[in-house]
C-alpha cells in the first residue's frame, strides 16, 4: 500500500475515533425517515396480505414494518418510496 494512501487512511480513522466519542463533529450527517407503512398501505386502499404480495415479502415482515418493530430496506425501501410518490403506476406495473 502506497505511504500517503496508508496515511489517508489513519488519519480518517483517527477523524473518527474522534467523532464517535464526541471531541469533533461529522462533515455532513444525514437522516432518513422510514415510510410509514401502515398510512402507505392504507392509502392505496390494500389489505396487509395484498400489499405484502404486492412488495413480494411476506405477512410478517409486513407487520414488522408496520409496527416498527424493523425498517425496510435496499429494494423495499425504494419501491415503498415509489409507492408514495407514484401509486398509481406502481398498482399498474406490478399488477400486470
């Protein structure tokens, strides 16, 4: 590994150490807010089993986002982001 590479490379780690125990702060910090599935689903008028087909996860996965017990993800994270914005198209599409 190159000296300076190495050297970028500790100093980021020292950046940080630093950060995490409070003595610098992040450049940049970002929060994302999970959907609210239950509202989501609601919305689009679907029953818990037709939409957990609809996002191709199971019942219980369904019901975990929905009471926030877990957050979706990846994939689920974004085509629920779709879902919001643009519900209409993605009835069509995946009901085809």
């Amino acid at each position: 590994m190159e000296k300076t590479l190495f050297d970028d490379l500790v100093q980021s780690l020292k950046e940080a150490k630093d950060i995490s125990k409070g003595k610098a702060k992040a450049s940049r910090r970002f929060e994302i807010t999970p959907p609210d599935v239950k509202a989501l689903r609601e919305q689009i008028g679907l029953s818990q089993s037709e939409f957990a087909r609809l996002m191709r996860v199971s019942i219980k996965t369904l019901q975990n986002w929905e009471q926030h017990r877990r957050n979706p993800t990846g994939p689920a994270a974004a085509l629920l982001k779709i879902v919001l914005t643009a519900p209409d198209v993605v009835l069509k599409s995946l009901h085809a």
